[in-house]
C-alpha cells in the first residue's frame, strides 16, 4: 500500500515538474518587454468559448480604413474576407470597389490600375518600404496582419499601446517626431497617437471614444492575425468533450481488463 | 490484435508466406510477455512512437503547401494558416505536436535514469534512444527554421555559428552548412530537405530501438529481472488498453494546447518575417533546448560551450558505466534518490536561466547549474554506488505486487 502511494506522489511530482519547466520557461521569454504591466480591458473573444463581436470587428476596420491604413499595410486580409467579419457581399464588393489596384499586363503590355475585386488584397500604401521610411521620417510603419500575435500580450499589448501615449517624463529626452509611450520597447515610438476622440464617425452611430476605437482596431486586427480563432475554438470544445468522454470509457476498460491481475 | 493461430484462412495464407501477424503478436501482441508492475510512466514509449506518427503525417500534408524559398516561406506558412483547409490545425498540430514530442520523450528519459533502464543488459537500448533524442533536437531545430521568421532565422544564425568555434575548419564548415556566405534561401532549402529526411531515420532507430528492448523485455518498477511466467502478463490486451486510456490522456493535453493555446509555446518574433538587418533583443530557442542553450552559454569561451553542451549529451551516453551501483531502481537508494530530484531541479533550473538574457545573476546561477550537471553524472553517480547501501529489493515482481495487492485481496476474500 505504501509503495502504492509513493507511486502515486512520484508520478505526480514528475508531471507538476515537467510542467512547471514548460511554465518556467516559456514566461520570461514572452514577458520579455521592459515597460510597465499591460492593460487588460477583456475581449469577447478571450477564454474557451471566445467569439468575435461582429460590430467591434466592423467598427475596428473602419477605423484600420480611416487611420492605420494611410501608413500600414494589411497585406494578408483580402476583401472576400469581409463577408466573414458580418459584412454581405454586395457591401464587401462596394468597399472592395473603393480601392484601386495594379492589374496587368493588358493585351498591349501596359499595367493598369482597376477598382478592386473580391479575390484582391488590401493594397499598401506605399510601394515599397524605402517609399515608406521617406515618407515617415526613416521609420519603417509594419504590415499590421500579423500584428497581434507579433508581440508579447497580443490585443492586450495593442490595446494598451493605442491608449498608452503620455507625456514624457521629465527625465526623457525625446528624439525629433518621437511621441512616449511607455508600452513600447524603449518607451519613444515614431508613429504619433494615431486616435483622437471622435477621430472616426463610426457608420452604426457607437461615440467614437479612443478606449472604443483602440478596443475595436485591437478585436479586428486579432482577427485578421488569427482569422479561423472561432472556428478553433468551437471545434476544440467538441474535440475536448469527445476525448474526455473516450479516456473516460478507455479508462473503464483498463479497469474492467486488469481486474483479475493485482 | 489477430492472433497467428486464428481460424481465419486469409491470415493463414498470409501467415504461411510472410508471418508478420505472429511478428506483431510478439511485438506488441499477446506473444510478448511485459512484467506485470510497470506503472503509468512506462506509458511515454508508445504516446513517444505515436507523436512521432502524428508529426510525420501531419508533416506530410504541411509540405504539400509549404515552399521551401527564402522569399515564398513566410507567406506560405500565412497561406496555409488562412487558405488551405484546416491549414491552421494542421500546423498548429505540427508546432505543438514537436513540444509535446520533447515533454513525452523527457519523462521517458527520466523515467529511465531514476529507474536504472540504461543498466546492464540494456546499454544499447539506452545509445539508441540518445541517439534518437539527438535526431529529434536536429529535426526540431531544422524545423523551427521553416517558418522563416525572425527567431527561425536568428536561431539558425546562433546555432550554425557555433560550427565556426572548430579550429582551423569552422568557418569552411559554417559556409557549407549554410550553402553560402550568409544564411539566406539555399540554407532554408537544406534544412528544408533534411528536415522531411530526419524524421525517416528516426523511425529507423526507433525499430532498433524496440528492437533491443524486445530482447531482454522492459525494465520494472523494481528493477528485479523477470524470474518467471508468474512475472509477466502478456502486453496485449493488459498494456495496449492502459497504453490506450494513457494516449486519451495525453491527447487532452496536446488538444488543450492546438485549440486554446497554440502559439503560447512559441515565440511572438516568429511571426515577423526573417530580417537579416535586424537582431531581436533576444535570441532563444524553443522551451525543450533551453537547458542546453543554457550550459552553451554558461562557458565564457565559445569553443568550450560548444564542447560542454555536446558532452551534457555526451555523458549519458557513459551511465551505464558510472553508475556504479548494483541495484538498479533508485526506489531502494536512500541517497541516490534524492540526488535524482534534485539532478531534475538542476535541468528546471538550466532552463530558466536559458530562458532569460545572460545579465545579473542569471550567469552565474547558470554556471552553478551547470557545474551541478556534471558533477551529479561524473561524482555523485560513481561514489553513490560505491558508498551507499541500497535497501533490500522485494525477492521478486509477483511478491512485490501481491504486497501491494495484499489488501485488496484479503477485502475481496473477506467479501466471500
């Protein structure tokens, strides 16, 4: 019997260390950003059953559309994607219709510029990213599709970004066209606060406070980094019940099998 | 399992030219007889064989799409998260599926050294599951260079350099690794190549491996060799059905991580894409090499961190030569087994210090640790054997069970 149960505390210490190594050692590494704690304003989309909002993902792109957009790119989000974030398609085609891209070559061999299609991408602002630096006093504007999970703390990390432009301290000298923000690895980031109050006038008539557009740009472009996040989700509940269920059974049957052994 | 003797005439016909029913019937059929005491932690050997299936299949499907090109990787990878069908399970399975590898493959070593497995007649058994543990870390590493982020590209810089500390033919050697003069798309092509080879020989060593195990069966809880039928019971049906409800378990954990926390093992630098003009702050490999990045760095001499980390491998393979004691299980090694828990701190410890910058106090608590190493392997494992003195093992595998079934038996004769 006592052998039984150092057994068991064995097993147990081996799995809490094996775990607490992978705990250990995958914190420091994404908690890497010096700076202060992030915000944590809670998303519908956190947490097991986590959805997407369909209103703060259309509100998020519209601010992407009216703010981001003039320097950033979203080179991984395709306008057959709007349908997907609650828009119909017809509206997805008109919003689509409202870019211009390159498209070519024509029967001559000249490149063209045409509205927009479904199938086509977000088009960059710029052409290329020494267009870009020029542009924007030497600093590189990043693509913005991946952003969220490009950085420790994800939408939190965009959440508190957006929102997190102070003053700077007395202590901190600012380099030419730099804004402080504490969020940010060496506190003085080049992109100026890009949301003011009523920046956008959002189309469902919401009041366009920084604290809701930054939580709207931050659940958009989550989901442009991860676009199948519900669809992950969902399945996962379903794989889960169904494995815990099976063990549950397997279990049983090694219990029913070894009955005759000890 | 079908058993060789079946009435079935197409097993027969089968049978009688290629008897590969009676060979799985004493791989892992009734024919092979396991002793009757091996707890949970002989679990790891076949959920290790089955992600190494999963990583092969799921690999499979993940290079139809992926391209191995220095410009094309990146969004590739983005192309099967987002287009193809079920691309991001597939991927996500194939990322966790590699750490989970690595956590079933630590227990199963572990489990090993705490219960003597490498010990006499099993020495080779022992070489080839190192030797599958060093194609695993070279896999891995290829494999994380794929995405062509900027950790799979700075990860590939740090390690491939470390080829440069060989005297007199490390920078040769470093330019053919990377097929040119700077790490860039003929590197990638390589990796790519060996990558999708590795896992091939992997299951090669790991039929030797089984191999070698099927010739003197496993080692058990007590260390005690098999004395006689009364010690065994046939692994089939007894160790496939707990092997099975253990593989229900493990795939709750693995599923845990693919649906709800799929990107928490790796690193948010690896979805920028690769930058050869732009060093990240801080340049660390996946969880399952930390401690080993840990004794790399832990040497202020770049060629001697290469020899160290090579030899925190290297001196496994000597265990079974300097342990000398004469019981196997550290169970019944009042002094060794304390050493154990804290040889598995020491490795937790490794890792952490791999984890954080080589600033502060992490340098030197990663040099301690990794002292601490060596030191349990090449002093504590020879003087514990000489010097302790074990407890009395139980006469055999069937008095220990009948020891710890001994209540339960006298509570079911009571109950008649």
């Amino acid at each position: 019997m006592t052998s039984y149960r150092q057994m068991t505390r064995l097993r147990a210490s081996v799995f809490a260390l094996a775990t607490g190594f992978i705990l250990l050692s995958a914190g420091p590494s994404l908690a890497a950003e010096d700076s202060r704690t992030l915000k944590s304003p809670g998303f519908s989309f956190q947490g097991p059953f986590g959805t997407f909002d369909r209103g703060e993902l259309q509100r998020g792109f519209q601010v992407y559309q009216e703010v981001c957009s003039s320097c950033h790119a979203l080179k991984y989000f395709a306008f057959r994607n709007l349908p997907r974030i609650g828009f119909s398609e017809d509206q997805a085609k008109a919003i689509a219709a409202e870019y211009e891209v390159t498209d070519g070559p024509d029967v001559e061999g000249e490149m063209f510029e045409r509205p927009a299609r479904l199938a086509d991408h977000m088009p960059s602002p710029f052409a290329n990213d020494n267009a870009a630096r020029s542009a924007n006093n030497g600093a590189l504007p990043p693509d913005l599709s991946l952003m969220v999970k490009a950085r420790a703390g994800g939408e939190d990390y965009l959440y508190s970004l957006l929102t997190g432009y102070e003053d700077p301290p007395s202590d901190v000298e600012l380099g030419e066209g730099m804004s402080f923000n504490p969020y940010f690895g060496g506190r003085q980031i080049a992109m100026p606060p890009p949301l003011f109050e009523d920046g956008v006038e959002y189309a469902d008539g919401t009041a366009a406070s920084v604290d809701q557009m930054a939580r709207d740009l931050s659940t958009f472009l989550t989901w442009v980094a991860e676009p199948d996040l519900e669809t992950r989700k969902g399945m996962g509940i379903k794989v889960m019940i169904f494995l815990i269920l099976l063990t549950a059974l397997l279990y049983m049957v090694k219990r029913k099998v070894w009955r005759d052994i000890h | 399992m079908s058993s060789p003797d079946s009435g079935n005439r197409i097993v027969q016909w089968i049978e009688y030219r290629l008897p590969i029913f009676s060979w799985l019937d004493h791989t892992v059929g009734s024919g092979y007889p396991a002793p009757k005491n091996l707890n949970y932690l002989w679990n790891m050997g076949s959920l290790a064989g089955i992600v190494l299936m999963i990583q092969i299949v799921t690999g499979i499907v993940l290079a139809m799409h992926y391209v191995p090109h220095g410009d094309m990787a990146f969004d590739s990878v983005e192309h099967i998260m987002r287009n193809v069908n079920y691309g991001w399970l597939i991927r996500y399975l194939h990322s966790n599926g590699a750490s989970m590898f690595f956590l079933v493959v630590y227990i199963h070593i572990f489990r090993g050294m705490y219960y003597g497995s490498y010990k006499y007649p099993r020495e080779l058994l022992w070489w080839l599951g190192l030797v599958i543990l060093l194609l695993m870390m070279a896999s891995a590493f290829m494999g994380y260079v794929l995405p062509w982020g900027q950790m799979s590209f700075w990860g590939a810089t740090v390690i491939t350099n470390l080829f440069s500390a060989i005297p007199l033919i490390g920078e040769p050697i470093v330019t053919w690794l990377w097929g040119g003069f700077a790490i860039a798309s003929p590197t990638l092509q390589r990796f790519f190549s060996l990558h999708y080879l590795l896992p091939f020989v992997i299951v090669g060593i790991v039929i030797l491996h089984i191999w070698a195990l099927h010739i003197h069966g496993s080692n058990n809880p007590t260390g005690i060799d098999v004395k006689g039928p009364q010690d065994t019971i046939p692994f089939h049906p007894y160790y496939t059905v707990k092997d099975l409800f253990g593989l229900g378990v493990f795939l709750i954990i693995f599923a845990y991580w693919v649906f709800y926390n799929p990107n928490y093992l790796g690193h948010p630098d690896n979805y920028i894409p690769a930058n050869p003009l732009q060093t990240p702050p801080h340049i660390v490999p996946e969880w399952y090499l930390l401690p080993f990045y840990a004794i790399l760095r832990a040497i202020p001499d770049k060629l001697g961190g290469v020899i160290a980390m090579g030899a925190s491998i290297g001196v496994l393979f000597l265990i079974p030569w300097l342990d000398t004691s004469r019981v196997r299980v550290a169970t019944f090694r009042p002094i060794y087994k304390q050493f154990f828990w804290i040889l598995l701190a020491d490795v937790v410890i490794l890792g952490w210090v791999g984890a954080n910058p080589p600033e502060g106090h992490f340098i030197l608590i990663g040099q301690l640790a990794t002292t601490y190493y060596f030191l349990h392997f090449l002093i504590v494992m020879p003087f514990a054997g000489w010097f302790e003195s074990p407890r009395k093992p139980p006469d055999s595998i069937s008095s220990s069970v009948l020891e710890k079934g001994g209540g339960n038996a006298s509570a079911k004769e009571a109950v008649q």
